[in-house]
C-alpha cells in the first residue's frame, strides 16, 4: 500500500466529507495507479472523471491523457479539489451532477479543445447511484469508447453474470447488450477514507461498435427485459401477459417460445442476451 495525500487534503481544507453523496475517497496510490493503467489511455485521449472527490485520481488521470474533465456534484469540494490540482494545466472541472450534465455536449466542446475523438469514462462511482449513472452511460452518452469503473463487488459480479446465475438480471443484460464486461480487480476498504462497509471492484466495458444483438425495437428489447427479471418466479409467459404492454395472449405466447425451440414453462431469468434479442424481433410488428 503507498498512502497518497488524501488525508493532508482533508485536513488542510477541513472537509466534512457526506456519506450520502458516496464520499469514500481513495488512500492508495497504487490501486489509483492500477485503475488508469486499466483505463488503456493515450496521449490523445479524453478523460470524464465523474466524482473526482479531491482529485487523487484525476493528476494520474492527467499525466497520461491529453485532457481531464471532472464532474463534481458538491461545491464545497471545488476549492479543495482546484487546490489539489493547481500543477496541471489539462484538468476542467465542471461543478455539476452527473445525472444532469449535457455529457455529449460536454465530449463536443472538450473533445475539439483537445482535438481527439478518442474518449474514456473513468470513474470510482458514488455507490448510492452507481446503476442510474452507468445506465445514463450506456442508454444516452455517445462518443465514449471505454469505461472504467469502480463499483461495489456485488454490482461488478452482475454485470459480468451469465443466464440462470443468481446475479443475472437487467443490469447484465444491458451492460452486455452494449459493451463487453471485464473484472480486473478488487478494492479492500483500508484503500479509503473513510473505509466503506463493502468490498469494491474495478471494472472495464469495453464499448462495441455495434450492440451485441441486433434488435429491431430497442425499446421494446429492454421493456421484454424489465418485464422478465421484475417477476423472477413467474414463467416467462405469465409475466409478459401480466407485463400488459404485448398484444400477445398466452398461447400465442407460448407458440413463439416453441418456435424458438424454448420450453412454455421457461423463466424469464434463463434467456440470453441473443434470446432476448430473437424474442423482441419475434414481438415486433
Ligand atoms: N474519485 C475520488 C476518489 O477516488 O478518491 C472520489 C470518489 S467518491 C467514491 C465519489 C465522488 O462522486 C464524490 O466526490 C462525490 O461527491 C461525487 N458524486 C456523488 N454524486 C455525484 C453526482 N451525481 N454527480 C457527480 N459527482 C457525484
């Protein structure tokens, strides 16, 4: 473990840090080190940072992409944050939520700032709304070509999870409609301060050119996913006819799974990413 500066920050700035914004920042410049090296940047790469805290990961961030830009949600970090960073001269920081920044228009400006195309998302995540910002990621933000996240273990092994798996559910079926999921390790919570109650994962999506199944009616692709992972215990044709979105009744429902050589009482949670897919194009008009 190589402490870095986090703690001579705190004090230096005399940070309440809030617990409620998911305010765990790293203490360890070797894991940070071991993150960016995960990240694969180069020189003419642009970073969004989201949640740089006070910025321990955004200098080495900094050394090894043209530019950084980092979206901090609390103000009373800024100071402290600008302080910390004051040696570089490719760091922006936007004092904004995540949730609510125009991100493409962001890529746009700081994209030609740093005349690249080539942009990554870097980030150790604010577990209270990990999800939302990684769906917002995948679902709305166009123009990024990876992801490096830092989650909570737990949300890792989701996203990575295979059919029939505990951890299977909307979540990985998104994330491997999209991108294609690689763990590349654990965080233990004496790597920050304040240590969190849970175990933490570094995890890279590896954004495709193109979904992994090709879907006539996207929209309907993920409701089908909803429907099917939001009443795990019901067969799949029970919950799609309660879902009430498909004009379908059950044993028209029934006719298409064994067109797809699927058994009628099959659960949602067994379908594959692709068998998703053959099911929504089968739904679709
Ligand atoms: N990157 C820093 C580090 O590794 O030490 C801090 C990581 S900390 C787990 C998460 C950071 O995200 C905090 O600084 C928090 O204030 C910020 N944050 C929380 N919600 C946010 C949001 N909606 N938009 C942007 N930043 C947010």
């Amino acid at each position: 473990m190589s402490r870095n500066n986090t703690l001579d920050v705190i004090k230096k700035h005399n940070l309440r840090l809030t617990k409620s914004l998911g305010q765990n920042f790293l203490n360890d410049d070797d894991v940070v080190r071991k993150i960016v090296d995960a990240a694969g940047l180069e020189e003419d790469t642009l970073v969004l940072e989201i949640g740089p805290g006070i910025g321990s990961m955004t200098k080495e961030l900094a050394k090894r992409a043209a530019g950084v830009v980092a979206i901090e949600i609390d103000k009373h970090l800024i100071p402290a944050l600008r302080d910390n960073l004051s040696e570089y001269s490719n760091i922006d920081i936007i004092n904004n939520d995540v949730m609510k920044a125009d991100i493409d228009a962001i890529i746009a400006e700081y994209g030609e700032k740093y005349g690249t195309k080539s942009v990554r998302t870097v980030a150790n995540l604010p577990y209270y709304i990990t999800t939302p910002i990684i769906m917002r990621f995948l679902e709305e933000v166009k123009g990024v070509q990876g992801m490096v996240f830092m989650v909570q273990r737990e949300v890792a092994q989701r996203m990575v999870a295979g059919p029939g798996t505990k951890d299977y559910g909307a979540l990985s079926v998104a994330v491997q409609f999209y991108c294609s999921p690689h763990i590349i390790f654990d965080v233990p919570p004496h790597c920050f301060i304040p240590q969190p109650e849970v175990h933490s994962t570094i995890i890279r999506l590896d954004v495709l050119e193109e979904p992994s199944v090709s879907v006539k009616d996207r929209k309907l692709y993920f409701k089908l996913v909803r429907a099917s992972f939001g009443q795990r215990r019901k067969t799949l044709v029970n919950g799609l006819s309660n879902a009430g979105f498909l004009q379908k009744d059950k044993e028209q429902l029934k006719k298409i799974l064994e067109g797809m050589g699927l058994k009628e009482n099959i659960r949602g949670e067994v379908l594959s990413v692709q068998q998703f897919g053959e099911l929504s194009n089968l739904l679709t008009l």
